[in-house]
C-alpha cells in the first residue's frame, strides 16, 4: 500500500520532469506504450505503469525496478503516444538519476545491463568507435559468463561479422576530447 | 366494390432478406379485392411513393395498403403519398412485417413469409372498412407557461417572448437564477456564472413580453394543447413588492436567523430575506417557517423599521389563473443526500462536503469569501481529495445512470482549488473521465497537467480518521495498488436527482415520468424536448442530468416547439380519436375514469327527440382525446366507437385470418 499525501511536493516528478525535459502529467494512462513495447513483458513495470509510478512520487519503486535498463530507447512508443511524451527521454532521466543517486540493483540481469552500458562507453572512448571483440569478451569476462555466444564466434569471424583488429576511426581523438569536456561539465555540477 | 392496391417494400435486406415477397405478392393477388400488387426495394423513397401515386390514379384504387417498416416509421409519408394523388389518407393501412415478422422471424423464413402474407391479408381486410377522415382544428392560446426560473427557464422564457409570445414565468423560490446562480464559475471556460447569468436575470424581469411571478407554484392544469388553464398559487411573501425598494433595513434587523439555503446552509441567513444579493425580483420576502412574528404573534421589528410601510403580516396565499397553450417545464434538478456512504464516514466527519458546498465556498460572494475551509477547525485545506461518482453509477446505492456533470465541475474544482489555495494538491478519485463536450477534454487535460493534480482510479472503499486529518483509503488501478491519501478536506460529487416535487407535478400536469422522478420524453432521440402530453415541452435537467450549454440548447428547443405550436391560429389534430353515440350510451360514465387525459366529460341531452326530460351521456373533448381506445374497451353498451379503428374494422381483421 503506497500513502499519498505525506510530502509537501511531488519532488520525484519535478526532478523526472526537469531532467526528461517531457512533463509525465501529459500521460493519461492509455497503455499503448505498453502494448507498442517490444521489451515491455520482460520489465516488471510497464512504461504506462512507470508513469503513473512517477505521478505518484513512486521513487524508490522505480529506482529498483528494472523497467529503464530493459528500454531499448528505440522510441515505439514515443512514436505512437497520443500526448507526444518522449518515453525514451524519461527512462533514460531515470537511469542518470539511479546512477547518480547511487542505487544499486540486486538483480543480476540489471546488473549485467549496466555492466554492458559501461564496457560500451570504455571502448567508445577508448578507440573512438565501439571494439566488438573486445566488447564481447570483457562482457563475458566481468559478468562470469565466460563461454557466452561462444558457438557464434566462428561462423561470425568467418563472415567477416567481427573484425579481428579494431577499427582506427580520425575522430578518435575529438572522440576523447568530448569524454575530457563531458566530465568537466559533470564535475562543475 | 373494393379496389385495394397493396405495395410491398424490400426494406433493402431488411425484410427482403427473411420474407419471400414475390411469394408474398403472389398470396396477396389472390385476394379478391386486390386489384394491384407490387415490390419495390424501397417504398418510403420518392420513386417509391410515386408508384404509390401512380397506381392510385391508374388502378383508380379505393384503398392502400403498404406492407413495410413500423407505421410508427412512415404512416406520415404515405399518407402524404395518398393525399398528394388526391385520395383521402386516411384509406392508408400499413402492414408491419418488418418489426413484427421479418425481424423476429429470421431464424425461419417459411414461418416469417407466411406472417407477412397473414399481416397483408388482415391490412386489406381492415383498409375495405376504412373511411375518410379529416384533420381536426383546434384553436390555440398564445401564451406560454414557463415552470421554473433557473438557466433553463431563464432562455426558454426570452426566446419565446423575444417571438413576442406572452410568457408566465413562475419560480418556485423568492428568486429566479436557480442552481446556475449557486456556481462560481463554469466549465470549461472558467467564465463567472454570475457575470453571464444575472443579465439574463434582469433581462427576464424587464421584457414586455414576460410576466415574472416569483414565490409561487402550479396548483392545476386543465384543457387541452393550445387550450390550457392553469391555476397558480402565489405564495404569501408578507412584503408588498410594489411598495418595497429593496432597501435591506429589514433584513439587517431581523433577530431570527435561519440555515441560508443559498450558501448550502454553510451559513445563517435572516427570515426575512432574499436568497442573494443579485436576486431578481431583488425584493425581500417572509420565511413563514421561521418568523416569530408569524409563528407566535412577536416581534415585528422588519415593519417598524419599513420605511415604505412594505411589511404586510396579514398577507395570504392568492391563487391566480392564466390561460395558456403550452407549457415548458423547467424544474432542474436536487443533489443527492450522500448518507448512505456509511464507509466514508459521511455524517460522522465534518470536513467531507459535497461539490456545492465546495462551490459556495470558494465562489466570491459564499460564505467564506472565496476561500475552502474546513468546516471542523475553518482551516485552509493542503490536501483536498475529491471523490466522484458519489451515488452515480452505483445501483447499490439506488442510482444507475451518470450524472454527466461531475467528471467536469471536478475538474473545475481542481483549477478554482489551485488559484485559491497555490500550495494545495488535489487527488481525484475516478472511475472514469467523460469529457464529451466542446473544449472538454482539452479543460480536463489542462486541469490535470497545470495543476498536478493526481488522477487515482478507483472508487473510494473507506475514509477513516488519523488525527485530525482524513485517511482516504482506495485502489489505484493504474499501478493496481492500494493507495491512502492523506487529506485536510474530501469533496464528493454527488449525483444530480429530479427534484423531489417532479413526480407530484408530472401527475398534476399529466405527463410521464421515470423511474427517477426525471420527466419523460416522447422520444428518447427523435422527440427528446417533447412530452407524449400534447403542448408540454422539457427544458434542462427536469428530463436528464445535462450541463449548461446542453440545457440552454434544450431550452431554446422548446421555445421554437411553443414557436412551432403558436404558428397558426388554429392547430391541425389527426383525426383518430373516439366518438360517442348518444343513442347507445346509458351515461354510466366508466369511460370518464379510465380517460387518461381527462378528455371525457358528463353531457346533459333531452330524453328523446324534443323531450324535455334530460338524461346524462359522456362527450368527448376533440382537442383533447388522444385516440387511445381505453374508452372503447371499458364501454359496456359499445356506444363509444374510435375513429379509424371501428368495431367493423377490427372484425375485418380477425375474420381475414
């Protein structure tokens, strides 16, 4: 049972709100997000539901649950949402505000997930440009899941899927230089 | 010798597709008298009619009958048909084998053909004994009776006198303005009620063409549409109004203070008073209730301090009678008691009121000057719920229907709530949100996201108290949880009711209403501004709960139906209805207690030809005999006999099958 009323303002919506740049109160609980979702069975919040979660001030529910790690931010459901919120926008407000609010998961698939987010941006930043082979195996290696897709691994080398070396790209530098600069700015605040 | 032409429609599949009709025709032609028979897809449309009109001419037929849809339907058409060809339309007999065979028939076809021939055969039958009739005229009053004085009153009573058709106003209260004159502002424009109301007001009190008599009651109709006479009961207000100037010394005296009414009995008001300070006529009368005066002989001190010597104790209740042709009820519409919310604490916690009182509360001129209070401490609420669907659309409660209004005054209320009290926060507790009305949806969404409101869906199970706030206990369906709300104050948006007197008058005026005590409609979409009561037409929320723009719509219908009705001098009638033969009737008057319209009356005729003694015979009023038939049935000597459904019409029928 959730009570209602205790706090002086909704500070959890302002803060989605300001930091989604979408306002949650458009959302008039229609479901088609839901249903439009490709992903939406295996969260264990609808994004309908997370909206409604954020109007009622839900924070610690929607921290814990693992509905933002799963959104695949491909923004079906933006797309077709009658009251034009930017779901994707507000799932990723929710996923900078858990990792800067230092929440942390006991589920292991979440767990995975934001270890994959990580390895993604150290190899962006690293090489200027995503190192698949590198990716995969540190992937495997930090979530002790060592064989993972293995039995994939020669059919893709063959045809060429994963590149051996990874590849150099002109813009690594500036690549660098954004990560430096982005830093700062989290920093300054 | 009869010459019957019988026309049988296809309906498009309607019919065609459950009854055989060439078979049918085939069956028909084989009645002796049916010189013409023939199918058409469509009968009602014009090429239809005018093989109607055509084979009249041709086949120099006596009679038709059209074997289709319900007569309820299309006799008019036809029978226009008939008269356009120069017959007399009244040798029209229509055949119903749409609702009465094809459609409730389509599981068996042979059963359905063989029905629709039975119904053509017994049509034909009938149509050989028809005669000519004529359209009746009857003479018409122009003037209107318009009963009630809120919104809908208000409009129907200017838009028939601006046709320059004299209107009696009556209101039941010292004030028109009714329920509109409570709100504080209105959806969805947020308009102050008001500032659009009380010109209206005055404009009634002024118009040449309107007669405002306030603080009275109808007492009695009799007649007939176009015909009617009503008597009208002016309540005593004790206070000569020609004389009164609506000073208020009297007022500001008296010693006796009385729940006000207007302000939801949230505050006092004197027993001499007017409802509001903008009331029209803005003249003040005598509660008999509560006067000391009155009720023990004491006091008195509203006339010593009349300077005009307006106070008159000795005044009485004066019936006055006007003669009328039609009339507009306008009664509005009661709140329902929300009591038996036993769970919710209602009775039990002060600070749960319903949606009027929160209206009275922050409306400008309420009792609090516009601020919400609580009514335990009179502090300024945080935390307001709101509850709907308070008796609506709760059988367990006694109310089926939707009040309509409420998902929209809610909204309002969330908005008046925010610019009043700019810390507050509102929950609304829904079971739906209809907002199916111009710029609706668009108010309520405003309402939501400019507010921050929370919308929880799901009805209220309890409310309990926690110090000194209110535990509003209920399920979120959205996340399917139970939430409480911790709350200062709860709203709830009780259902509209037909006002507790509409039975009483529906039965005083004759017309029909439900099981809720709201006016029936002749029709619930064709005639919905009409009673099944000739001349008696429904404004507002006495027929449905409805909102403002719908009620003035409804209002200015019916004044274009009493338009309609005034047209001419005289009005046409169909010429259905009963005759009595004297010679036949032994004046035992059964037919008298049976009428429903009161259209029988006792008659005084010689004994015999150029006799002196007299003998009593029952008469039937013309304009106002419906054609009903319950004195036909009840007459013991068959003296009584309705026009184009006589004793040799009916045999017919039966015989033919």
């Amino acid at each position: 049972m959730i009570t209602l009323g205790l706090e002086e303002k909704n500070t959890f919506l302002e803060a989605i709100n300001k930091k989604s740049g979408a306002n949650v109160l458009n959302c008039y609980q229609c479901g088609k997000c839901a249903s439009t979702c490709p992903v939406s069975d295996y969260m264990d919040f609808r994004p309908r539901e997370i909206m409604q979660m954020i109007k009622l001030g839900m924070k610690e529910e929607t921290y814990m649950s693992n509905s933002m790690w799963f959104c695949l931010t491909c923004a079906a459901c933006s797309g077709r949402c009658p009251r034009e919120i930017d779901i994707p926008a507000v799932m990723e407000a929710i996923r900078h505000l858990v990792i800067e609010e230092n929440y942390r998961s006991t589920s292991k698939k979440v767990k995975d997930i934001r270890k994959f987010h990580e390895i993604f941006l150290e190899m962006i930043k690293r090489y200027g440009r995503n190192y698949e082979l590198r990716m995969m195996a540190e992937f495997n290696i930090r979530t002790r899941n060592f064989f993972k897709d293995m039995n994939l691994a020669p059919k893709a080398l063959l045809k060429g899927k994963i590149p051996l070396g990874h590849e150099s790209t002109k813009s690594a530098k500036a690549i660098r230089k954004m990560f430096e600069l982005a830093g700062k700015l989290e920093k300054r605040k | 010798m009869a010459r019957v032409g019988v026309f049988v429609c296809f309906c498009g599949a309607n019919i065609a597709d459950f009854v055989d009709v060439p078979k049918v025709i085939e069956e028909t032609k084989k009645i002796r008298e049916v010189k013409y028979a023939i199918e058409y897809k469509y009968m009602c449309s014009d090429p239809g009619q005018q093989m109607i009109r055509d084979a009249i001419v041709q086949q120099k037929l006596t009679s038709v009958v059209v074997a289709a849809c319900s007569p309820r339907m299309h006799e008019k058409t036809f029978r226009k048909a008939l008269s356009d060809a120069g017959m007399n339309p009244y040798l029209l007999e229509v055949a119903n084998i749409r609702e009465h065979s094809s459609w409730v028939h389509q599981k068996d076809k042979k059963a359905a053909t063989d029905k629709a021939a039975d119904l053509i055969r017994m049509a034909v039958a009938k149509s050989i004994a028809n005669e000519q009739l004529h359209e009746i005229s009857v003479p018409v009053t122009k003037r209107a009776l318009v009963i009630g004085g809120g919104i809908a009153g208000i409009q129907a009573a200017l838009d028939i006198a601006d046709a320059r058709i004299p209107v009696t106003l009556i209101e039941k209260s010292p004030s028109i303005g009714g329920r509109m004159a409570q709100l504080d502002e209105t959806f969805p424009t947020l308009d102050c009620s008001q500032c659009i109301l009380t010109p209206k007001m005055v404009d009634v009190a002024s118009h040449p063409y309107i007669e405002l008599i306030p603080y009275s009651e109808v007492i009695e109709l009799t007649g007939y549409v176009g015909n009617y006479k009503a008597k009208i009961r002016k309540k005593a207000s004790y206070v000569n109004f020609s004389n009164c100037t609506g000073c208020g010394a009297c007022w500001l005296k008296c010693p006796v203070k009385v729940p006000n009414e207007y302000n939801m009995n949230i505050d006092k008001r004197k027993a001499i008073y007017t409802p509001f300070p903008q009331a029209v006529p803005n003249k003040p009368v005598i509660d008999a209730e509560h006067c000391t005066m009155l009720l023990k002989g004491k006091c008195g001190i509203c006339a010593k301090v009349c300077e005009k010597g307006a106070i008159d104790f000795k005044m009485q209740d004066e019936v006055i009678e006007r003669e009328i042709g039609a009339v507009v009820i306008a009664t509005g519409y009661d709140l329902w008691d929300p009591k038996p919310y036993e769970e919710y604490g209602v009775g039990r916690f002060k600070d749960i009121i319903t949606s009027l009182e929160f209206e009275r509360m922050v409306s400008a001129n309420g009792p609090s000057g516009g601020l919400p209070l609580r009514p335990s401490d009179g502090k300024v609420p945080k935390n307001v719920v709101f509850i709907k669907c308070i008796g609506s659309r709760d059988e367990s409660k006694g109310i089926e229907y939707c009040s309509k209004i409420c998902c929209m005054y809610t909204a309002k209320h969330v908005v008046l709530l925010h610019h009043k009290v700019h810390d507050s926060h509102a929950y609304v507790f829904y079971m739906d949100i209809r907002a199916a009305g111009k710029g609706y949806e668009e108010f309520v969404k405003k309402a939501q996201v400019d507010t921050a409101a929370t919308y929880l869906r799901g009805r209220v199970s309890k409310i309990y108290k926690k110090g000194d706030k209110l535990m509003v206990r209920g399920e979120d369906a959205q996340i399917g949880q139970v939430v409480e709300v911790e709350a200062d104050l709860v709203v709830l948006a009780t259902a509209i009711t037909a006002p507790k007197d509409n039975p009483a008058l529906a039965r005083l005026l004759g017309v029909s209403y439900d099981k809720y005590g709201f006016m029936s409609e002749a029709h619930p979409k064709l005639r919905p501004v009409e009673t099944a009561k000739a001349g008696i037409f429904l404004a507002g929320c006495t027929q449905a709960p409805k909102d403002i723009p719908d009620t003035v719509a409804q209002a200015s219908a019916c004044a274009a139906k009493v338009c309609g009705l005034f047209a001419g001098d005289t009005m046409k009638k169909d010429p259905m209805i009963s005759k009595v033969n004297t010679e036949f009737c032994s004046g035992c008057l059964n037919c008298i207690q049976v009428c429903p319209y009161q259209a029988i009356v006792e008659e005084e005729i010689p004994m015999g030809h150029g006799s002196k003694e007299m003998r009593t015979v029952s008469k039937i009023n013309e304009g106002v005999c419906q054609g009903c038939g319950s004195c036909v049935a009840i007459c013991r000597s068959m003296a009584i006999s309705l026009a184009g459904f006589t004793d040799p019409q009916i045999i017919n029928e039966i015989v033919a099958i």
